[in-house]
C-alpha cells in the first residue's frame, strides 16, 4: 500500500496497492518488470522496464530500502517518485497452504 497503512480486508483503494514479486511489480502505474537486481543488504537496486497506463514503455532505476519495521522506502533514479509501501497483513487466504501430514 502507498504510503498510508494497509488493512488487507478488501477496502484499500486498488490504486493505491502495489504487488512485488520475484519478476516484477504490479501497481496503477503499470507492470513493471526487473531486468537486473542487485543486493546490498537492506538495499535492492533494480533496473526496471515499465510498461505505463498510456502504453509508454520505460526504463529506469529504483531502489527498495527495507526499513526495521519491515515497509519499504521506494525511490526512482531521478528521486521524483518517492514513497513508503506499507506491507499488508495476511489473511488466511494469502498463507500458504499447510503442509499434509501423512496418518499412520
């Protein structure tokens, strides 16, 4: 969620939910995807390839600052585009699922 606490019970405002993945990141912007990461510990610099909400594609640099309380400081290379994204609780539905035990 951009820069104001998640609830997780369906009424955040869809604009304002970002979904980072492994490949990419969902968010009204548009489809971001990573072309080249980097780690530096609490730090993910990241090329990314944007395909925006007019069709325009772009290319550029962003980092993802993990904060102690486990939100993330978000910048772009350019430093114009900066903001807090609050991790949002999970439900029941968002865990994974339980391991099956066998019975014996």
């Amino acid at each position: 969620m951009q820069n104001a606490a998640c609830k997780g019970d369906g009424s955040d405002p869809a604009k304002m939910v970002v979904r980072i993945t492994e490949t990419d990141v969902h968010s009204s912007f548009g489809l971001c995807t990573f072309v080249r990461k980097e780690f530096e510990g609490n730090i993910l610099k990241a090329q990314m390839s944007c395909s925006g909400p007019a069709g325009n594609m772009l290319l550029g640099d962003v980092r993802f600052t993990v904060r102690p309380d486990r939100n993330i400081d978000f910048v772009d290379q350019d430093h114009t585009y900066n903001v807090v994204l609050y991790r949002c609780p999970q439900t029941a539905a968002q865990q994974p699922p339980a391991t099956a035990t066998s019975a014996r």
